[in-house]
C-alpha cells in the first residue's frame, strides 16, 4: 500500500498571506475612501469659493457705495447747497438700489451730526451680490479749502454763480521742475501751461486764455518756483456751478505732474455791468541764497497793455489792483505778510500752503479805489476877466487932466488909483475920478496927476489892482484868497480881498499884486486859484462826471499834489484809534484811508488827534494806515464840472486820476516792498488791473475735500 505525505507549511506563513490579502482590500477600500472624500471636498470647496466671491464682491459693491455717498456729498459742497437734507435724503424711498451689473447696493440709513448741524454724515451701505451681502457704515466729512493744492497736473477749482457777469482772477503756484523723491521723481524739462478752462458739467468748456490775459513765469531758481496769473470773464448761469481747470504738460505737451497751490477769487460788477482787464504785469526773484524783496512796476506799465500818453487813462478807468504771489519760502510755514506798492499798502484776500513734502505756497492780495478817468484840471474857478486898460490919450498943459482919444476894449476898466504907463512901460502918473463924459469912452476926460506931459493920441495902458468879470466862472467861485492867474498858471495878478460878485461885470480887489503892475485883456482866460485848507475847489474841463465820494486822487501832470499820511491805527465799529506819536500831518474829513486790514471805501467823517469816526464799521487790528486826500462832495450842477477835496492839494493846471492811476508812479517805475521774505526763498508773482469790480462782493473761490473720518463693516 503506497503512502501519501506533504510538508505543511510553517505555522504564520499562512497567516501572513491572509495578512497581505486583508491589506490589499484594505488599501484599495482606503484609496476608494479617499477618492470619494476628494471628490466631496472638491464639490464642497467649489460651493464655498462661489460664496466667498459672491461676499467679496459684495463688499466692493458696498465700498462702491460709499464711494457714491462721497461724491453726492461733495458735489453738493461744491456747489455750497450742502444740507441736512443731503445726508438725510440718501435714504429717500424715492431711491432705488444702485445697479453695478446683476450686482447692487444701497443706503439703508443715514443720519447727521448735531455739533456743529450735520458736521458729519453717518451713512451705512448694503451692498449684495448673489447670495452674498455685506454692510459698510462710514462717517463723511468735508473740509472746505481757500483753494486747490496736489501732485498732479490739473489743477482745479470751483465757482457756484450768483450772478451772470463774472470775472475770475486766479494764481497758480507749481514747481517747474520736481526734485528727486517728490511729485514723479526727477521731473525732466519744465512744466508749463497747456490749457486753462471753464466748464459746466455737460457744457463745452470756454478757454480762459492764461497767456494774453495775465501772465506765465517759469521758475528756473533755486526751487523753480512758477506762477501763473490768470483773468478772464465769462457769462454764468445762476446758481450753476463751474470748474475752472488748468493743465500741467512738459515740452512735448504731455500731461507733466509737479506740486502746485492754486487759489482764486470771483469778482462781479456792480448792478449787472461788465468787467474788463485793462493790464497785468508778472515779476519774479530767483534766489541762489539770498532774496530780493522789492520789485518795480515799470514807468510805461500803469496798468496799460501798451505805452504812451493813452496808458494813464486806461490805468484810471481800473478800479482794483490785484497781485498774485507764489513762493517757496526757505523756513516752513512763513509766508508773505505784506505788500506796499509804492506808498499804497494792498490787504490779503486769501492764502494757502501745499501739503506735499514742500514750503510751496499761492496768495492773492488787492486793493481798490474807485476808478477815474484822467482829467485836466485846475483849482478854483476859471473865467475870462481883464485887469487894467489899453487906450490912446494925453495930457492937458497943467497935468491936470487926461482924456481919451479912443474908447478902451469892451470889458476893461479904468479905476482910480490905475498907473497910466506909455508903450515903453514909463509911468506918466495916477488916474483920478471921471470928470466929464461917459467913463470908458472917447473925449472923457479923467482927474489925473501927472508927472510929465502926454501928447495926444499917445497909446496908454492903465495898470490896475481891480478885476473885472467878463464872464462868470463856469464853474466853482472866485473867492477870497484865490489866487488870479492867467489860465497856463505862469503870470499871477495878485489874491482877492473882495468880490461884488461872480456874475459878468462883478469885479473884485487884488491885494499883494506883483510890481510892477500888470494889464490883462479880456482876451485871456483866467484862474481864481484858491488856497485855503479844506476849502478847495478842482475845476474839471470837459465835462467829465466827477469821481465818486472816497476817491483817492494823485497829480500826473502840472503842478501840486495829494498828500499822504502814515498812521498807525486801530478800528472798532467806527472809531479810529491813533497810535502816539501822531504824524506831522493832520488827518482831514473825507480822506481815504488803505491798509492791510482796512476795508475797500473807508473814509474818515471826523474827529482830530488821536480819535476819529469812520465808515463803514469794521474791526482792523492794529497796523500801519496810509491816509490820501479824497474826494468829498460835488460842488457843482454844471456838467459835474468841479469837485471839493479836503486840502490844499492844486495850485496850477495839472492832470490828476483816480482807481489804479493813483496807486503808481507817473513817470517813473514803482517799487512794491516785500514783508517777511527772507534769505532763500523763491518767489513770482505778477499784478492785474480790473475795471468794474463792486468790492462787496469779492469772494474766494474754494477746493473741496471729501474725506472718510471713519469706517467700519458692521456684522450681519
């Protein structure tokens, strides 16, 4: 019988088999397991990323309206029509979500300040997108700024009409070249003005035309400080709201951002009139260390686009002088504090520094007379007269007597006392009292005292102290003290005593007569030139309406002048406070008075040292003053022909004005002085002479900034 045998394997080997079998499946069940975990996680993942974006995009969604808030409220500023409502009105159920695609938002509240009213406004925005939504709550603020100040090329202010006659002066300060680190780097050619215009939202925007209507400085100093000045008139619809924009190119005319300071000023004519530019002048110092500060108006400037005997007129038909300064001053924050042009101190309208790693900064300042034109003028009286006689006659043997052999020229007169001289200026006696025959006329015979014998028919003049009218003045008076010249001002005949009148034929006695004597025919125009404090009258020739009351006047031609005084003074309401020692010269009713802290037409109305009454009421800190003669009252009905100003100021024909005329020097350049510039700084600057300007309602035209003072995003 055959046996069967095998080994059996060793005990665990078998198990091991098992083993690995069990982690196969193992493995493979693990791999499936995570294969489906993966699957799942990716579906989930994908579900959440969708959610994820849709909140994001909620949140931008909010942001966006936010950003909107901003803008109602600045625009709103911008046009000062900023309310309570504004804020409140966001929420109005008249508001329908914002769409920004299938995505929206909108102001679930918004609610105002109580301190000051509506200071700021608390807005929250729900934004949504899909699923997703997410709300902001932000706190708006908005700072009204006296200009524009950035790094950029377009600079821009704001203006909301009242009026529809505008003028708009504006003075941009802007660094011509960048420097390392600021504004762009190292800044390449010079900025300079590309375009400058007005626009109306929606509207094609009117140029302004910086270059012929004011002026342009490159700065090419130490800090390349430039300046632009610009005015220009436009007609606004009221209550519209406007931008007046400049750009910034380099030479190939391509946007070139520098730092700049831009501020402005709205002007408007008095009862709807019309503005006009009748000049403007730049000047600039560039420093390498030291600075100049003083600079001068040229003689042939005076406000006039061109030279010549027409420049004064034009310069006087300007009412308001305006100076626009740019600079970089070397220590931070010190600015410009004063500016005299000549003796006429200008006031500070506006000011304002960059806040862009620099000293930049842009100022406007004025000052404004009422205009007048150029005129000739004379003071006193002016009127045809004769003093004396001319005649033929003789002697009788005994010199007793003298009659005439011809009648005297109509409108002379002989009078006792006259001294009777023959051609060649001998004198042959003294006319006594009309003996016989009509006085004047041929055969009358005259009392006389002769010291030699006159042959008949000799030509004669009588050399007299009276004046006889043979017309009466055309306009002002002949008074007592008036000095009597012929009308070019260059013979006197003596002063008045005593008038019988100022009507034809009134004639009237001359006291400290020249010697010798001296004969005026009826031929010649005369002038009754007085001299008495604050009684003195400018005869105006060619009708010319007189200048308005406050007009400070200056001498351009002729002899005489207008008289300044500096005080140092205080105003409150309207009561002027000197400061000691009082000036040599007294101030007078109806001068003008300019400052940098005075208002436009103030005038004294009376008082003496150190105490007087002014209009209008003001408050003006302690400063220096300058008081200039003005006009105070219209003394004639003929024509306006004469006027009354408050001194002794013209003796002779002269020519004087009013406005800008009387603020510069005629003939020569005037100097304008700088206060507080100093070693170092840089500075352009330029002037403009407007005609029109109504001084009440100069206002500062403003940059708005609309700034987040908080944020947060509140929790659904």
């Amino acid at each position: 019988m055959k046996t069967f045998s095998r080994k059996l394997p060793r005990p665990g080997r078998q198990q091991k088999g098992i083993v690995t079998a069990m982690a196969a499946v193992i493995l493979v069940a693990a791999v499936i397991y995570v294969l489906a975990q993966t699957f799942g996680i990716i579906g989930t993942t994908s579900l959440s990323n969708a959610a994820q974006r849709e909140s994001v995009a909620a949140f931008f969604v909010a942001e966006s309206g936010v950003e909107t808030a901003m803008s109602i409220i600045g625009i709103a500023n911008q046009a000062n029509r900023y309310t309570a409502g504004t804020c409140t009105g966001l929420t109005a159920p008249t508001r329908v979500p914002f769409g920004i695609g299938a995505d929206t938002f909108e102001f679930s509240s918004a609610t105002c300040g109580v301190d000051p009213p509506c200071a700021e406004c608390t807005v929250t925005v729900l934004g949504k997108a899909g699923a997703a939504a997410r709300r902001i709550e932000t706190r708006i603020s908005t700072v009204i700024l006296p200009g524009t100040e950035a790094c950029g090329y377009n600079p821009e202010l704001f203006l909301t009409a009242s009026e529809t006659q505008h003028g708009i002066f504006t003075n941009l300060a802007y660094r011509a070249k960048t420097v390392a680190g600021m504004c762009g780097g190292a800044g390449g050619s010079n900025a300079n003005i590309g375009s400058c215009t007005i626009k109306l939202a929606g509207v094609v925007a009117q140029n302004c035309a910086p270059i012929t209507e004011g002026w342009s400085l490159e700065g090419t100093g130490t800090q390349n400080v430039s300046s632009l000045g610009v005015f220009t008139t436009a007609t606004f619809t009221v209550n519209n709201t406007y931008t007046i924009s400049q750009q910034l190119v380099n030479n190939n005319g391509d946007p070139a951002p520098r730092n700049y300071v831009q501020v402005g000023v709205l002007l408007s004519a008095p009862g709807g009139g019309t503005l006009a530019l009748t000049g403007a002048y730049g000047s600039k110092n560039e420093t390498t260390g030291t600075s100049q500060t003083t600079g001068s108006v040229p003689a042939n400037w005076n406000c006039a686009k061109d030279s010549g005997t027409a420049a004064a007129r034009r310069a006087a038909g300007a009412s308001t002088l305006l100076y626009g300064f740019s600079s970089w001053p070397t220590i931070p924050n010190s600015q410009l504090n004063g500016v005299l042009v000549g003796t006429q101190p200008l006031r500070r309208l506006v000011t304002m520094p960059g806040n862009q790693g620099d000293n930049l900064y842009s100022q406007i300042w004025y000052s404004y007379n009422n205009a007048y034109e150029v005129i000739a003028v004379n003071s006193g009286a002016i009127f045809t007269g004769t003093i004396g006689a001319e005649f033929k006659g003789g002697t009788n043997a005994a010199l007793t007597t003298l009659t005439l052999d011809s009648n005297i020229v109509a409108d002379e007169l002989l009078t006792v006392g006259d001294t009777i001289k023959n051609s060649a200026g001998i004198s042959h006696g003294t006319l006594g009292t009309l003996r016989s025959g009509t006085a004047g006329r041929d055969n009358a015979v005259y009392n006389f005292i002769s010291n030699s014998l006159i042959g008949a028919r000799t030509n004669l003049t009588a050399h007299s102290t009276v004046l006889r009218l043979a017309s009466a003045p055309s306009s002002g008076t002949v008074t007592n003290g008036a000095t009597i010249t012929n009308r070019a001002g260059t013979t006197t005949y003596g002063t008045v005593s005593g008038c019988t009148g100022n009507v034809a034929g009134s004639t009237c006695t001359l006291s400290s007569p020249p010697s010798p004597l001296q004969v005026a025919s009826s031929r010649n125009n005369m002038l009754a030139s007085t001299s008495s404090v604050n009684s003195n009258t400018i005869v105006i020739s060619g009708g010319i309406p007189t200048p308005e009351v406050g007009t400070a006047l200056t001498v351009i031609s002729g002899t005489g002048s207008f008289p300044s005084t500096t005080v140092t003074g205080t105003i409150n309401a309207t009561t002027l406070t000197l400061t000691l020692p009082l000036p040599a010269a007294d101030l007078s009713p109806g001068d003008a008075l300019f400052g940098a802290n005075i208002m436009p037409n103030t005038q004294i109305v009376s008082g003496s040292g150190t105490t007087y009454s002014v209009t209008p009421s003001q408050s003006a800190a302690t400063a220096s003053i300058i008081a200039r003669t003005a006009v105070v009252t219209s003394a004639s009905s003929n024509n306006s022909s004469s006027i009354t100003v408050s001194r002794d100021v013209l003796l002779t024909s002269a020519q004087i004005c009013g406005g800008v005329c009387a603020m510069l020097n005629q003939g020569s350049s005037t100097i304008f002085a700088l206060t507080n510039i100093i070693a170092g700084d840089d500075w352009a600057s330029g002037f403009a002479c407007v005609a029109g300007v109504n001084p009440a309602s100069i206002k500062i035209l403003e940059g708005v900034s609309t700034l987040r003072t908080s944020w947060k995003e509140l929790v659904n």
